[in-house]
C-alpha cells in the first residue's frame, strides 16, 4: 500500500442533481490540495472516486455494475484505492462496505473527512466507513461548522480552478488540436464546472418528506447555512472573476435564517448578492410551490436585472388524488394560480416542471389531469421522470407500486410528446430576435459540426432564460457573454448567429 499521497492520481465519476455536481467539485478541489491529481483514465488511477445518487433505482442500479467492473480492474490492481460518497453511501452504509471493490464509504455529511479516509485506506489497507447513523436528527453544531468550513474554502476554488486548469486551458493555447480532442479536454474537468459560473449552497437537507422521495433520509433535515458566509463567499467568487452564480437548495424558496432580530430569506440573498461587483446573473434552483415568500423573491426578480427570470418549480403531478398521496402540500388548480402570479410579476419569466409518471394509485384519469395541468402550465421544458420505489420511504412502505412499467412508459412518452409541442412552440416565438447568452465553451456536437471552421467552432450558451442557444464562435467567447439573432429553433434548443460588435 501507499504511504504518500501526494503525486497519486484520481478519477471522479459524479452521478445526480447540481447539488452532487457541487459536493464532486468541492472534494476534488480538498484532494487536489491534498497531493491529488485528476486523471480521465481508471488505468491509470491510484483511486476511483464516485459520488452517487439515490433519488431513482437507476442511478443506484449504475454504480452497481461500474463497482462490478472496478472489482475485475483490481485483479490486475490490487491497490487501487475504490471511495464511494453521497447519498448511496448513506443509504447502504456498511451493505456497501463489503462490496469487494469497495474500500471506502462516505456519506454527505462526512465529505470534509474525505482526504483522511483515503490516506487511512492508502497507508493502511483498511476499509473505511463514514456515514451518519440517526440521519433523521439535526447535525449537531460541530458538524454544522465542519461542513461550513469545508463549503467556505472549497466553494471558491473548486469554481476558480476551472481557469487554472491545464486541461482546460489546452484549447485556448493549442489551436492545433482537432475538434474531438477539444471536446475531450474541456470535458475532462468531470465535476460539472462552467467557465464564469459557480453554483453555491443556500441550504443543505429537506424537511418536506415527499412521499416518494429519498432526500430527506440521505442528506437529513433542512438546515440554512449562515446569510453572511453564502455572501461573502459570493463576493470572493466575484473577485476571483465569476459572473453567474445559482444559489441551489432542495427547496431553495423556503430558505430562511434569523440573524440579530432580521429573518433573512431568499429575496434578501437575492438582493444582497445583485449589489456585489462583478455578479451579472443570479439564478436559484429548486423551489418548492409554496406561498411563503413568493411574492417577496418574485419582486426582487422583476427589479433586478441581475436576477434571471427562469423559475423551476415542479408540480409532479396535475391529479389532487396524487398530490395528496406525494404529501405535496397545494392542489393544481392553485398550483396553476401560481403560475399565474408569477407571470403577473415577472412578464416573460420562463418557468420548468418536474413530474413523475406511474405513481401509485395513478389512473388514467389521474393522468389526464397532469397532462392537462403540462398544457396549461406551458413550461418551458420539464423534467419527467417515472416513479421509481426508494426503500424506506413513505410510498414504498405504504403504497404498492401498482402502475405496471408498460403503462408508465406509456405515459412518460405520452407526456414528452406534449412538452415537446408546448416547447416548440414557445422555442419558434425566438425566431429573428435577438438574445444575450452566457457562453459555456464548446458545443456537445462541436466536433461533428465543423464546418465554422477551428477558429470558429460551435459553441453554446444559454440565455437568462435558461435557454440552450447553440452558434458559432471564438472559443475565446468561453465564460464571456455574448449576443446571438436566433435563425433556427428545435423544441429543446435555438440555433443562430453571433451579432459581432459592430453589427449592434
Ligand atoms: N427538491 C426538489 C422538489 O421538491 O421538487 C427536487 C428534488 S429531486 C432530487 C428531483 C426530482 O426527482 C423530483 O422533482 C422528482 O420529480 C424526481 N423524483 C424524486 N423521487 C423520485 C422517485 N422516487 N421516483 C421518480 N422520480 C423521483
Ligand atoms: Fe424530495 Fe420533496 Fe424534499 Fe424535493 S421537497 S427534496 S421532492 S422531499
């Protein structure tokens, strides 16, 4: 076994939301301060990290079979070093300590501890658990700072070291490369950072307890980090050159936190982070239909041109019979009255939808009712998902899963079918205008779409809107904003063409 861990190499493979995209760039960031260095490749790795989600049987069923085949890579490499973070960590704890590939395990709440676990599992062989045992229970205090400290130091360069990345960097220096290698390179960062962007925690945990859902039992109770820290970590970002930051929570709209006889909540982070020098665009994900403070961060939306308006805030099903069985707390009819408050308040603001198809006890007219409620609400794209039993919830304990997977198929397609005329429609109104886009780098099809040329590859961008606007560019315009007349239009993306400088 190794004793020195400087000089080792690391491969992360990150499955999940934003908030597991965020805890990966925070643990490479700790490890590459601890001597680490990232490799793409598990040949050449000392230890394969992978941080996992729980929410769907699927993303579970994945890391199951990558651990299968880290157990036959470890014949041949026996002292490859195989840690397993996030929310399956938490949920199995020991069961998948004794995975033969596996030789750590560590929960969400134990990430800070993730540079000692490996040098304990380097230096001695030793397999590792780390996990909370009563995850219901409030983190204490200490954890509570343990983690803030974490979040505080990492939360700045696991943003800004995207800029001093070799691997990044190649492009800009190397214009020699063909396109496929220049995608490689700018995917290779792995941890889901954007030049320019940054996305920073408002709150960890969720009290709401959806019926179907794992959340509550693998990342605990809602707790608010401090408003002060999230601003001065936001300033700090600034400084160090970020233009967009999205402040992320599972019910981010409820964040909420008492300091000196003032109750801060989302609409004052808001306002606080729109004065800082240097944010441009500020955006929150995700919230929760709820009443309180809705009109409060709505209206700091229409009065900043910092805050973007895009709302993502899913209704999971458009049937009361449902949304009662979910334990969601609101009806759809007010649910759409929602939507029309906020459209009152933010004209133009485009808004994205969540929902699950095949939830227990749904009917075929339970399922008319959420088509209807996607027609109504006219998102501008929705996340759809099929209901997936999670153990130890309330749906899987109680209801049985009497939706045969046929049906819900059925009813996902069904349901895709209708966001997708409803998002063509809304994506072809941008036909001829002109729109401001945050560039992201590279385009996903860069490499076949080549005919710009290298100096002008496809790039992407996505507007404040959180539209994705695909267009040809320098790859200098990376992390810079830029402005696009939109020529074409698909349901999910606007094509078009960089208005130069003196075209304006
Ligand atoms: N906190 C957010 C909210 O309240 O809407 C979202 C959290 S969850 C990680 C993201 C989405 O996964 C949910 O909006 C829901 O649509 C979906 N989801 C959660 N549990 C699920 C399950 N058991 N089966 C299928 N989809 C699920
Ligand atoms: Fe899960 Fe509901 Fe909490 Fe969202 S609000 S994380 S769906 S329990």
């Amino acid at each position: 076994m190794k004793s020195e861990i400087s000089n080792l190499k690391l491969s992360v493979k990150s499955y999940g939301c934003q908030m597991n995209k965020l805890d990966t760039a925070l643990v490479i960031s700790a490890l590459q301060d601890a001597g680490f260095s990232l490799t793409a490749s598990v040949k050449d790795a000392d230890v394969v990290l992978i941080n996992t989600c729980s929410v769907r049987e699927h993303a579970e069923q994945r890391v199951i079979s990558q651990l299968g085949h880290l157990k036959h890579i470890k014949i041949n490499k026996p002292d490859l070093v195989v840690a397993v973070i996030g929310c399956m960590a938490q949920r199995l704890g020991d069961k998948l300590l004794e995975h033969e590939a596996v030789n750590i395990v560590c929960g969400p709440t134990q990430i800070p501890q993730i540079a000692g676990l490996l040098k304990q599992a380097l230096e001695k062989n030793e397999k590792c658990l780390a996990v909370t045992e009563k995850i219901l229970l409030k983190t204490s205090e200490s954890q509570n700072q343990t983690l803030e400290t974490f979040e505080s130091t990492y939360g700045i360069e696991s943003s800004t070291n995207f800029h001093n990345s070799t691997i990044h960097s190649q492009y800009q220096h190397d214009k020699s490369l063909p396109h496929h290698k220049l995608r490689q390179s700018s995917v290779k960062i792995g941890a889901g950072q954007i030049p320019s962007q940054a996305f920073v925690r408002a709150m960890r945990g969720c009290n709401n307890f959806c019926t179907y859902c794992i959340v509550p039992y693998v990342r605990g109770p809602e707790v608010c980090r401090p408003p002060d820290l999230i601003i001065e970590q936001i300033k700090k970002l600034a400084s160090e050159g970020i233009k967009q930051v999205t402040l992320l929570g599972q019910t981010v709209n409820s964040y909420k936190y008492e300091k000196n006889g003032r109750t801060w909540c989302l609409a004052d982070l808001l306002d606080a982070a729109a004065a800082i020098e240097g944010i441009e665009w500020l955006r929150f994900v995700t919230s929760y239909p709820s009443e309180e403070f809705f009109d409060d961060i709505l209206h700091v939306m229409a009065a900043s041109p910092k805050v973007c308006n895009y709302l993502h805030l899913p209704a999971q099903s458009g049937s009361d019979k449902i949304l009662r069985a979910m334990n969601r707390h609101y009806s759809a009819a007010w649910y759409l009255e929602l939507l029309e408050k906020a459209r009152t308040i933010v004209p133009g603001i485009a808004i994205a939808g969540d929902f699950i198809v095949g939830f227990p006890g749904e009917t075929e007219d339970d399922f008319q009712a959420t088509v209807e409620l996607l027609t109504k609400a006219r998102y501008k794209n929705s996340f759809i998902f099929k209901y997936s039993p999670r153990p130890g919830t309330t749906a899987d304990k109680r209801l049985k899963d009497t939706v045969p997977p046929e049906v819900k198929q059925k009813r996902i397609a069904a349901l895709l079918t209708v966001q997708e005329k409803v998002s063509g429609q809304l994506s072809r109104d941008f036909l001829g205008n002109q729109v401001k886009v945050l560039v992201e780098g590279l385009s996903k099809k860069a490499h076949i779409n080549t005919a710009g040329g290298k100096n002008n590859p496809q790039l992407v961008g996505r507007t404040a809107t959180d539209y994705i606007v695909v267009f040809n560019g320098p790859y200098s315009l990376t992390g810079q904003f830029a402005n696009v007349k939109i020529t074409k239009t698909s349901p999910l993306t606007l094509f078009g063409r960089l208005i130069k400088d003196f075209d304006l």
